[in-house]
C-alpha cells in the first residue's frame, strides 16, 4: 500500500530554471494538497484541490502552479525558480466530506535552489 | 483567520517522566484539532484529533491529548516518554464551517527525550 508518492524526492536547480513535483495518492482520496516545510514556519499550504477539476490557492501561492491531472495526480510547478523556494515540499491527500478527516503524508521532496 | 501557536521550540524530557507539548488556536468558529508527528528524513504521520465530545482525546503510541475550550488549548501529552518519543510535533486546526480538510499548522516542537 503505497499512500502518498512524491518525486523526485531531492533537486537542486539554478535560479531561473522550471521544474513539477509529481505527487500520485492511491487511497481513492477526492482532496489533494501541497505544503511547503521550511525552519520555524512550520507547514505552510500552497495549494489545494478539494476534488477532481478544482484548485485554489492556500497561504502562499506565489510563484507556484499547480494541475490537478485526474483524481490521483496532483502536480505542483515552478516556472522560474528562486532561492526562496528552497524547501521541503509535502504532498497529502484525504478524503472529503463531513468530518475531520485526516490528512495522508508523502515523504517529501527536498529542493534547493542556488 | 485560523492560527495555531505551538509556544516551545523545544521540550526536553527524560525518559519514564512525563511530557507536554503545549498548542492553542484561534478560531472563528468551532475548531478540529490535530497533532501530528514528523520523524527525522520523513513526512508527517497522524497522532490523534479532536471532533466533538470527551474533552480527553487519545490517540497512537500512548499520546493523549486535552481539548480546553476556555483556554482554547489543546495540549499533548503523555504519561512516561520513550527515547524513540524524540521527534517534531505539529499541532493543526481545521474550522468546522470549511468545506475542506485544508489545515493551519503551527510552528512544531521539537521533542528530545534524553535516557
């Protein structure tokens, strides 16, 4: 049972360069999420997609896209990366509906940008 | 806006006494509250929420956990700490009027249990 796969799970790019964090649930969740990880601030959501076809921005957007390619694909993108983007990027996913659902884990990507 | 504030950077403990991670929130409305833990290299794994009902939440590997209204507080605990214990924890909240899961987590407290 694999739950949550993010790749890759380390990169380093140069200033200015493109690149997608792929993340893939197989739990037939509906909600998908991504989370910025970095020292002090805790997790700070990016985007998410409460279900298959939509997208909304969460706390810091900027600089960041995201496709949500069929219900178990959720892609995040940076299109000229800057080194404040360097970070650990988490991928989660859950269910939707009523109720405190909880929220899955993948194992992260660590991206560092020069 | 929903916020989250986990106080301590870090606790230190020595192993068989108890702990606490402390967390409070603010919230518009009614809250769900979450902790989470984080093992060094690894993604975030779920401990225990808090829905409705008994104040008292307990959850894996022995942790309970204290939902107080009045203080909105919802502070970890556990009765004797282990060495593998050692981790960061995260304390989250969700508002109940949201459609989502989306949650606000706070900043993480670094627990060392010391043999």
């Amino acid at each position: 049972n694999a739950g949550v796969t993010q790749t890759p799970k380390f990169q380093v790019l140069k200033t200015g360069q493109s690149m997608t964090l792929q993340c893939a649930q197989d739990m037939n969740h509906n909600s998908m999420y991504w989370y910025r990880q970095d020292p002090g601030m805790g997790l700070r959501l990016i985007y998410y997609s409460a279900s298959e076809g939509t997208t909304d921005k969460g706390e810091v957007p900027n600089g960041y896209n995201v496709s949500r390619l069929n219900k178990r694909e959720f892609s995040l993108r940076l299109e000229s990366a800057a080194p404040s983007q360097t970070s650990v990027y988490f991928c989660a996913s859950s269910e939707r509906g009523s109720g405190a659902n909880v929220l899955t884990f993948g194992a992260g990507s660590r991206l560092t940008v020069l | 806006a929903q916020s989250v504030a986990q106080p301590e950077d870090q606790v230190n403990v020595a192993e068989g006494n108890p702990l606490t991670v402390k967390c409070t929130y603010s919230v518009s409305g009614n809250p769900y509250l979450f902790w989470y833990v984080q093992y060094p290299n690894r993604g975030l794994q779920f401990l225990l929420k808090y829905i409705t009902g008994d104040n008292l939440v307990k959850g894996s590997y022995g942790f309970e956990a204290e939902f107080n209204k009045s203080q909105t507080s919802f502070h970890l605990k556990k009765p004797s700490a282990l060495v593998s214990d050692s981790a960061l924890y995260f304390c989250a909240v969700r508002d109940r009027a949201s459609n989502t899961d989306k949650l606000i987590f706070g900043t993480g407290t670094r627990l060392q249990v010391f043999p």
